[in-house]
C-alpha cells in the first residue's frame, strides 16, 4: 500500500467514524431526552409517550405503584443508554476502537429489545422510535466498517 493509499484511508476511515459519531450523539441525547420525560411524567403519561401509537384513553388508567417504578426504572435506564451512548460519540470520533464496540453493544442491545417487543408488537410509530433504531444501525455499520476495513 501506498503512502497515497494509506491517507486516502485514513481520510474515509474518518469521514466514517465522524458520521457514526454524530449518530451516536443524536440516538443518545434523543435517548437521554426520552429518560428524562419518562421519569418526570406521571405513569400514565409516560407509558402513552412509550407506547406512541396505541391509542391514549387505553393507555390511561390507574396503574399500581410498582408499575410506575417500572416505568421509572425504564426511564433511568434509558437516561444512562443514552449518557453513555453520546459519551462514546466523542471517542468513536476519535477512533477508539473500545467506543466503536462499547457503543455497539449498548446501543445495539438496546434496540434489538425495542425493535422485538415494541416495533413488532405494534405499539410505537415510526418516528421517534423505528428512525431511532435505523439510526443506530447506521452507526454501528458505519464504525464496524471503518474499524474492519481501514484498521483504525
């Protein structure tokens, strides 16, 4: 290889990461704003901001105290998804390859579960939930890429 070829490399290894990167900080501050919401709402509410496209009135009923810190919990989790997510955007940004896989796992994970239980049960519309996962995809496509192909 060329040195040519090697900054030509580089230089989309980059574009790359720097796309996957700002992917990552959209999933993750969407993932924090939602985390936020769920927390701060009552149960109800929040369940009807999960559960996007079932129709409200279902959704508004009285729920037990134990459900809503389920829901709470989910909230919490969703908060720290998406800290960690946007905080690995930084260093995916700058090649690291621990971001690239640590990124992967948390968000991937995070969407598989989203994608099997929410997606396909019908319960949410496609945006902001689906394009979410579409986003992370992309994400860890681009950085897997990067990382197989150029060596970053």
């Amino acid at each position: 290889m060329t040195a040519q070829d090697k900054l030509r490399s580089n230089g989309s290894a980059t574009t790359l990461l720097s796309i996957a990167a700002v992917l990552w900080v959209i999933w993750g501050l969407v993932h924090v704003l939602a985390g936020v919401m769920t927390i701060s709402k009552d149960t109800p509410q929040a369940v009807q901001g999960i559960a996007d496209a079932v129709a409200p009135e279902t959704l508004d009923i009285v729920y037990p105290d134990a459900a809503g810190a389920v829901i709470n919990q989910h909230g919490f989790n969703l908060l720290w998804i998406g800290v960690v997510t946007t905080v690995c955007a930084v260093f995916v940004w700058r090649h690291s390859a621990s971001a690239i896989f640590l990124a992967a796992l948390v968000g991937g994970l995070t969407d598989i579960g989203y994608f099997l239980f929410m997606d396909l049960g019908g319960h949410v519309n496609f945006v902001p939930g689906t394009l979410m996962t579409l986003i992370c995809a992309s994400a860890i496509g681009l950085s897997f890429f990067a990382q197989f192909r150029f060596k970053v």
